[in-house]
C-alpha cells in the first residue's frame, strides 16, 4: 500500500510538472508490454493469412490478394501506407513550430482523390496489370518501361530507408534500446508478414497500423485537454500563439508554408503518389470490381482528413501545453522532431502502457509503409525484370521467388542524408506523373518524345532539386513562429548536452520544398516529349493504344 500510495504521488507530481521543463520519466513494463503485443499482432495476421491461404499459392494471390479485396481494408491499407513514422513524429512537431498550415492539404487530397480515382484506376483496372509500369510499355516501349520501373526502385529504397530510421529513432530516445536492434526488429516483423502473407497479410496489418496510429493521437490530445482544461483552451492558445494564420496566399515560393505551395503543390506531389506510386496502384487494382478501387480512394481520402487532422491537433495540443517554456529552447531535447516523444513522456508516463501505445504507433506507421515497399518492390521486380526473361517458370517457382525476394528487398541501400532521400523522391515524382499524362493525354506522342521528355525533364528537376540542397530558402522565409522559457522551471540552455539527442531533424519541409516545383517538372516533361514527338513524326495507332484510349 506504501508503494501504491508513493506511486499514485509521483505519477501526480509529474502530471502537475507537464509542460514546465526538465527531465521526463521513462518506459514502464507495461509500456513494453503494449508494444510487444503490437509487434506480436502485426506477425500474427501475417501467420494467419498465411494458414488461410495456403491452398492459394499463385502469383496473383501473393502480389493482388487474387483481386478479391473490398474497398474499406483497401482504403485503410492505402492511408496506412505513406503515413509513416515521420507523419506521426514530424506533423505534430510542425504545427507547433509552424502553425496549422498542414490542414490545408486536406484540399489536395481531395484533389488527388479525384484526379486518381476517376483517371488512373480505370485505366489500371481495365488493363489488368501487376506492375503500373507495364503501362509504359504498352503505351511506349520496353526501355522506357524499364526506365520508369528504376527509378522507382531508387526512389522507394531512400525513402523507405528514411522511414524506418525514424521510429527507431523514438524507440532509442525513449527506451534507450539500441538503434540497429530496432532496425532488425522492423525488418523481421515486416519479412514475417510479408513473405507468409502476401499482400493480404499487408492490408490487414495496415489496418490494424491504422487504427493504432490513430489511437496514439487521440491520447495525446485526450490526456492534453484535461491538462489544459479543455479542446477549447487548446484551441484559443493556438489562435493567440499565431498557430491558425493558415490561409497565407503569397505567391512567394520560397516561403515554407501557403495556400499555393501545399494545395497546389501538394495536389501535384500526392497525385504522383497516389496515382502512379506501385505501393498504392497495387492496393486498389487489389480491388474485385471497379467500384470497390474507386471507392478505396474516396474512403481512403476521409481517413487522409483524420490522420492529418489528429496529427495537427496534437501539434497544436503541444504548443498549448509548452506555449511558456519551449523543450527545444529550454535545452530538453536536441532537435524537433523529438518533441512528440518528449510530449508523450511529460504528460503520459502517469498511465502505464500509453507511451508504449504512442511508440506502437509511429512503429505501426513504418511496418505499414516499410511492408507495403517490401511487397511493392517485390511486384516491379518479378514483373517488370525476372518474367520478361523467365517465362517457363512454374507456379512453385514463382511463389518461392516471391518469398525470397520479399527478404531481400528490406536489406535496401543504406540512408545518406535525410532531407536529400526526400528531395530525390520529390525530384522522381514530378516527371514520373508527366510520363504517365504525357501518354495518357496525347495520342500523337511516340517513345521518342517519351524519352527525350524523360532526359530533360529529369536534368531540370535535378537542377531545380540539387540547387534547393545547396542553395536553401532564407531564414526569413522558413524560420518558425515564436517560443518562450518564461515559465520553464529548470532551464537548461546553458548545458553542453542533452539526454535527448539525435542527429536528424524528420520534420517535413524537404517534401514541400519539391512539391511545389513538381508542377513545373510534370509540365515540362509533357511539353518537351509533346513537341519531339511532333518533329519525329507521330504514331501508329494499334490496337494496344486504341485499348488503353478506350
């Protein structure tokens, strides 16, 4: 009873602390033991898909679920699978320092939602392809195909690299458990699933990730209202700190967040994601008819509304919460993208198992994302290079070259640089989707102009993508809204180190910086294949290209 009463004391002292600065508690048992228990779940569907299936082993059964999906475990798969650790660990870190600006780009998924839903799933689905790159051969040639299947490769490989870092990142921090550990541990979960599974293990796992990644939020902002007193104290110390000036309409580029660079800029990036992205084409073509993958990415963009909502809210929760004394400033924690974590463990630690719950949910975001590249990989690579040379293979033969090579794909190519691995995502995105519209939207384009488009367009967003590395926008144009220590009551600016540090910043700036300038390369692909085209002469219409006009 001594012990429970001393418990009960020290729980209170720290809840009463929140907010002023100094160190935090730590994981409890029980915290380990929420978070086992979603590792063990997660390796769990993928076992029981495994067993389900088990008299299904072709090919179509492994890649697509046998096209027998339906449209809400598709939707949730597909909302899963790029809101990563970086969205439950970056956006939140975002909206404090920057404001609710990220809300906006509730506008571009809709848009995408749209523009995907109504354009590319038709065709994806009519065609009846594995791999959204066998279109690029139907439509140009083998080489483009090839072409537009590597630089997938290349631009999933870093970013998935980067994803993977970020949980791990948070498991360190918190737990203090050994970074490459973490990395293991992801890797032989996802394997588990992914290679007993399929992809029906992946979107029942992704709807799992989902939930508990919406879970993780809603307790921070839950346990942040009864703090503050209330959803509607948050609210007003967001509107006093400048936190909802979101509708900024400055034409200006190199600001960090407006009306144009998310909606319009955004609509672009997350267009090119969703659309043409192998991770997502093979969730909704996934689907058995075409209502259902239609459907998927109208269900899909209301859960893009939620996650984001929650994501910003808990920002904004943060920023109420440390409006009088900053973590960052005070010297609590080393960079921004810990400040989620440090939250969690200042105004949570008082309930056993809700840090784990938070951890489990910017885990759960990276196995989502992790094994939808695994399984994504592994499509492009059987269908777009080992099939073409393999033809005589058995049933047999295939299932174990997918199982193999979903091992195989997580060992990927080691992350270099943080913010460059999301600049060349951005920078492949662009011209990917200009590709893609290029030969969608021009029936007098030949592979010539395809590929002169390709070359050019490519040399441009590296330009425009490599110059933005070096040449970076100005504090002025990027530096975050005000902070204050006043009310911390253990600064700690004057100290040489934190225990809280970390060599990355996960905050999600990179991706804007490209996504905006991704208008200018999809146009510039199209205009410069268009007029090649035209001075190559035009092309023959075939029945292939009459099928995919149809």
């Amino acid at each position: 009873e001594i012990m429970t009463c001393f418990s009960a004391l020290l729980f209170s002292s720290l809840s009463l602390m929140a907010g002023t600065g100094g160190p935090v508690a730590t994981f409890s048992v029980w915290d380990y033991v929420v978070f086992a228990g979603t590792i063990v779940s997660a390796a769990g569907i993928g076992l029981f898909q495994a067993i389900r299936g088990r008299k299904e082993t072709s090919s179509a059964e492994f890649l697509l679920g046998g096209r027998q999906m339906t449209a809400v475990p598709v939707a949730m798969s597909l909302t899963a699978s790029f809101m990563s650790g970086i969205t439950v660990i970056g956006t939140p870190a975002e909206a404090y320092r920057f404001g609710a600006a990220f809300w906006l780009f509730g506008f571009s998924y809709a848009i995408m939602s749209a523009i995907t839903a109504e354009i590319f799933v038709p065709l994806f689905y009519r065609l009846g392809i594995t791999s959204a790159y066998e279109y690029l051969e139907m439509r140009f040639n083998r080489l483009i195909r090839l072409i537009g299947t590597s630089m997938y490769i290349v631009q999933t490989a870093l970013y998935t690299g980067l994803v993977i870092y970020a949980p791990a990142l948070a498991l360190n921090q918190i737990t203090g458990l050994d970074l490459w550990g973490v990395l293991v541990a992801t890797g032989a979960v996802c394997i588990v699933y992914c290679t007993l599974g399929g992809l029906k293990a992946v979107i029942w796992t992704d709807v799992l990730q989902m939930v508990i990644m919406l879970a993780g939020f809603v307790a921070v902002i839950a346990r942040g209202a009864v703090l503050q007193g209330g959803l509607t104290k948050i609210w007003q110390d967001a509107a006093e700190g400048g936190r909802l000036d979101a509708f900024d309409f400055d034409p200006d580029p190199l600001k960090r967040h407006t009306f144009w660079t998310i909606v319009v800029g955004g609509s672009i990036m997350w267009t090119s994601i969703y659309s043409i992205n192998q991770s997502q084409v093979q969730r909704y073509i996934s689907c058995k008819t075409l209502g259902h993958a239609k459907m998927s990415l109208y269900v899909n963009m209301v859960g893009l509304w939620v996650t984001v909502s929650l994501a910003v809210f808990s920002g904004l929760t943060m920023y109420s919460i440390y409006k009088n004394c900053d973590p960052l400033s005070n010297g609590d924690i080393g960079t921004p993208d810990q400040l989620l974590p440090y939250l969690v463990m200042d105004i949570l630690a008082a309930y056993p198992g809700i840090p784990g719950l938070f951890v489990a949910a910017a885990y759960s975001g990276t196995l989502s994302t992790v094994s939808s590249s695994i399984n994504a990989l592994v499509a492009v690579t059987v269908e777009d290079f080992i099939f073409p040379l393999c033809k005589n293979l058995t049933q047999k033969q295939v299932t174990w070259l997918n199982m193999g090579l979903s091992k195989l794909c997580y060992f990927q190519p080691p992350l270099f640089a943080p913010r460059l691995s999301l600049s060349i995502f951005g920078m492949i995105s662009g011209p990917l989707l200009g590709l893609y519209l290029l030969g969608m939207l021009f029936r007098t384009t030949n592979s010539i102009g395809g590929l002169s488009g390709m070359i050019i367009g490519l040399a441009l967003t590296l330009w425009v993508g490599i110059g933005g590395q070096i040449y970076p926008p100005t504090d002025e144009k990027t530096k975050p809204l005000s902070v204050s220590t006043s009310g911390c009551n253990n600064s700690q600016s004057n100290t040489t180190a934190s225990p809280w540090t970390s060599p990355v910043t996960l905050t999600q700036q990179p991706e804007l910086v490209i996504s905006h300038a991704g208008i200018f390369k999809s146009e510039i692909w199209i205009l410069c294949g268009h007029v090649t085209s035209r001075f190559s002469g035009s092309i023959f219409i075939t029945n292939i290209l009459n099928k995919l006009y149809k």
